[in-house]
C-alpha cells in the first residue's frame, strides 16, 4: 500500500475498489460482445430476399435487404411493378407480424428497380416481409416474404 492509501477511510478505499471492479469487468464484457458472431456489423451483400406475392392488386418483382461495403444498408426491389396509386407505402413487417410493423417510406414508382435506405439494424436483424401497402384505401396489395442468405 501507498501511504497514501494507508490515511484513506476503509470505506472510500472499498468504494474505490469496486468502481474499480466494476470498470474492468465492463470493459471485458465489450471485448467479448466485440468478438462474438452476434455484433451488430452488417455484413456486405444480400442478407435477406424474397420474391413479391400478390394479395389486393397485381405485385411483381424481388425485394432483398442488401448490406453495403461501407456498412450500411438498403432495400433493393429488382422488376418491381404493382398498380400505380396514390399514398403507396413500403412497410417492413418483423417476426412477430401486425404488431412489429415498420412504415419505411413512400413508394416512389409503381415499376422498375427502385433502392432505399434503411437503417443498419435492419440489414443485422432483417424483417419477415416487406409490404407495400395503400394508406388510402388501407390494404396490403402484394408482399415478399424474406428468406436469410446466411
């Protein structure tokens, strides 16, 4: 011991201790959830895809989440095509159906190949399905259930 140390109060020195401790057994925990597969890193390339089905109006085409190089992520639909409408939304829909429900963004074409941005904890954890949905007249028109590419 310091003699420093020696004139501490033992309570402030114990105290001292267990910040300690508890500081060190943080920064192992960090380590070791750094080093494990389950990180929250998104990996490059297809995650996750699915071919549309339709439901209320014809919807065709491949939805897949794509991770990128820089380490975000995108929803990429490739010969999309559904009918053109007003208020068109894509919605990402979790494991647990209705009640995990995620509006992403408007449509912005009924048609072509179409990219949108979605946040990275989409591409480590991607969704069951995504929807495109009309908020007008409140129905799904097609989706595509998405399979994991590893």
């Amino acid at each position: 011991m310091t003699k420093w140390m020696l004139h501490m109060p033992r309570t402030r020195l114990l105290l001292i201790a267990l910040v300690a401790l508890a500081l060190a057994g943080l920064a192992a925990g960090l380590v070791v959830a750094r080093g494990s597969g389950a990180s929250g890193r998104v990996h490059a390339g297809v995650v996750a895809s699915g071919p549309f089905q339709s439901i209320s109006w014809t919807t065709r085409g491949r939805a897949a989440i794509v991770g990128k190089k820089d380490g975000t992520a995108v929803l990429r639909l490739t010969a999309f095509q559904t009918q053109q409408a007003p208020e068109l939304w894509i919605v990402l829909e979790g494991r647990q159906g209705v009640t995990s429900r995620r509006q992403l963004t408007n449509l912005r074409s009924a048609w072509g190949n179409q990219e949108y941005a979605v946040p990275a904890d989409v591409a480590v954890h991607p969704p069951a399905r995504v929807l495109i949905y009309c908020a007008k007249c409140g129905k799904v028109w097609g989706y595509a259930q998405l399979r994991r590419s590893f």
